[in-house]
C-alpha cells in the first residue's frame, strides 16, 4: 500500500477470481499486466473546438467577420461561374464569327455533313458537359477551402 503522502499510488495487483482460473489476470498472488498509456490532452482539443464552434457561431449569427466569410464564398463562386462563361461565349460564340471571317472553313465538309453543323450541332455538347463538370468540380474545391479555412486550427 502506498503512504498517505506519497503523490503517486502503488499499482493495484491481484483481484478476487474464482477458483481454477490460474493464470488469468486478477488471479492472486500472479501480477495484472500493466495496461497501455493514455495521453490526454484536453487544452489543445477545447482550443480547437472552441475556435470552430465561434467560427460557425459567427456565420450562423451573421456577424461581419462570418459575413466577409460568406462574402468571399460568393465572390469566388462568381469570379468561377464568369470565368467559365466566358469560355463558353468565346468557344461556341466564336464558331459563327470563324465561319464569317473565313467561308472557306464554313463550306468544308466532314463525312458528307458541313463542319458549321457539326461543331454547333455536335461538338458544342460534349464541350458544354466538360465545362459543366469543370464548374462542379472546381465549385466543390471553393467550398471545401471555405470549410478548411472555417474549421483551421488557430496557430
């Protein structure tokens, strides 16, 4: 048994068991094996914790800080969304202004069918799902750089 002044008790060993269970642990007079060590460490986690939940307490209470948050979200959400449109005007807008400063490109033929019909009438929607799919995708890595930067750890 440890003295009462000593900061650290002895270990506790043995136990009471049933008769005919040697061997096992909590058997008497046979030591319990020493259980792995734990480290808790409770101030770095509450830090954590306490700067995302006053990170989305502000959002969520629309004070200025959350609304520059939000405010920037849209902001890229829209800088993406026109960026992208403008890809979109140039490649198919463009086409018609290509065939009306050059008619020879215009009276070229794939296959029997004339190259202006099958690049607005073909072409143009394998390339309207590409750019969609590129919004979508670049659209979700915005978000999740707003989720990280709501959610980082204070440094």
């Amino acid at each position: 048994m440890a003295a009462a002044d000593d900061p650290v008790p002895a270990p506790r060993r043995g136990g009471s068991a049933a008769p005919g269970h040697a061997g096992r642990p909590g058997v008497p007079g046979r030591p319990t094996p020493p259980q792995p060590r734990t480290r808790i460490v409770l101030a770095e986690v509450s830090r954590r914790e306490d700067r995302a939940e006053r990170t989305r307490a502000e959002l969520a209470q629309q004070t200025r800080v959350g609304d520059a948050l939000v405010r920037g979200l849209v902001r890229a959400q829209f800088a993406l969304a026109l960026r992208l449109s403008l890809v979109v005007a140039i490649g198919l807008g463009g086409l018609p202004w290509l065939f009306a400063v050059a008619p020879a490109v215009g009276r070229v033929t794939v296959l029997g069918v004339n190259l202006p019909w099958l690049l607005l009438g073909v072409a143009s929607f394998p390339f309207l799902i590409a750019v969609g799919w590129a919004y979508v995708r670049l659209a979700e890595r915005n978000e999740q750089d707003f989720t990280d930067l709501v959610q980082r750890p204070e440094r």
